[in-house]
C-alpha cells in the first residue's frame, strides 16, 4: 500500500504543481466523529462547564484528537468541540463497528456531550447501509429505536 500525504498534494495543485500520484484508489474506511460539549436531546445547545471524568477510546486504528483532561473547564464563548474521535478499518462495516466500540469506551462526565448522537447514528439502518445525503439528519430522530 502507497501512502499519499494529501495536503501535500492539495499544497502543490494550489501552487500549480502536478499532483505526485496517478489514480488514488482508496484501500480503507475511516470515520469521524466530533465530539461536542452539546446536549444532543435538547435541540444541541451548548454545554460549558467542568469536565469532571475523562477517559477517551484507544486501540489498533483508533485516534482521538483533543486537548481536554479531567478538571477542564469548557467555556461558553468558543467552540463547543471536545475532540475528534477517528476510526479507520479495511471495510466499511468493521468501521462502523470499531467507532461503536470507541464511543462506547469514551467517558466525558460533567457535561452534556454527543457521544450519545453518534452512538444512535452508529445504529441507525439508514447509516449502515450508505443510505444517506446532505439533508439526512433534517428527518434523523434521535430517540427512535434502531432495528
């Protein structure tokens, strides 16, 4: 497998360089969930204050991107952002499974987060089988069971 280092490539296209690379064919699923200190059950409105407990996901392609601790103080002026929690897997399903396994494994106590969104969106039918567009979460019911 070539790795490609995309923002190197997207820096030469804007400098008018040709790309280093032929056909790029991806060889791997990755997903992102960004996880926000908002109430996802009450219309995702902001939750600032303390974090009380903090334990993020780890393991075999699982990354997380954060700079919070136990004892970080959220505040209400910026971006609610607590971190992005990154899973990468050869397919799809087993990608979808191993953010599962992450979010499950992630513990933020002392504010509201959307660590319970994703879990659901994880679940969803819809999600699992690519059944989805840019106006999907018009119409995603948080609260509605998963089949």
């Amino acid at each position: 497998m070539i790795a490609h280092d995309l923002i190197k490539e997207q820096i030469k296209i804007a400098s008018g360089e040709m790309i280093s690379g032929k056909n790029y064919f991806p060889t791997a699923h990755a997903i992102e969930c960004r996880i926000n200190a908002e109430d996802p059950f009450n219309g995702f409105r902001p939750s600032p204050g303390k974090i009380t407990s903090f334990h993020s996901s780890k393991g075999h392609g699982v990354r997380v991107d954060t700079h919070v601790y136990a004892g970080y103080n959220i505040p209400p002026y910026y971006d609610s952002m607590v971190a992005k929690l990154i899973c990468r897997a050869p397919t799809r399903e087993e990608c979808i499974t191993k953010m599962e396994r992450a979010l499950d494994e992630f513990i933020i106590e002392g504010v509201k987060t959307t660590v319970p969104f994703h879990q659901r969106m994880m679940k969803d039918k819809n999600f699992r089988e690519g059944n989805f567009h840019t106006g999907y979460l018009n119409d995603f019911d948080l609260n509605e069971e998963t089949e």
